[in-house]
C-alpha cells in the first residue's frame, strides 16, 4: 500500500514540477507552544502603539487605500 501511496504522491510532484513548480520547506514558529499567543498580544499591542505614535502612516494607508479603489481589477498581482 506504501508503494501505491508514493507513485500517487511522486506523480503529483512530477505534475507540478511539470508546471514549472519546485518544491519548498519552511520552518514557522510554533502556534501550539506554550507562550506563543501571548507574544503575539505583546508584539500586536507594540505595533499599535508605534502606528499611533506615526501620523504619517495612516496618511499613506489611506493613500494606498484610495489608489486601490480608483485601479481597475484584473485579478492579478
């Protein structure tokens, strides 16, 4: 049963490799570890903070924000 499960997944990479594809692993940090979501809280909380501090940035999101709305939508990036 192995063998049949690693053509199907050899044969799926052959097709995406086909495509133009390559395969690529990242490592994230670990959301289940202990701490984690409270280090997310406090660099949340210190990106807050920094954007309130800069009256500049939310003059350029709003910029950015009507530019979007005024371009045309292709679907692309």
């Amino acid at each position: 049963m192995a063998s049949t499960v690693g053509k199907r997944v050899q044969k799926r990479r052959d097709i995406l490799r086909a495509q133009g594809l390559r395969p690529v692993q990242i490592w994230l940090p670990d959301s289940r570890r202990p701490g984690f979501g409270a280090e997310c809280a406090r660099q949340a909380r210190m990106t807050a903070e920094a954007d309130r501090g800069d009256g500049e940035l939310g003059e350029f999101l709003d910029a950015a924000l009507d530019d979007l709305d005024q371009s045309p939508s292709t679907g692309e990036f």
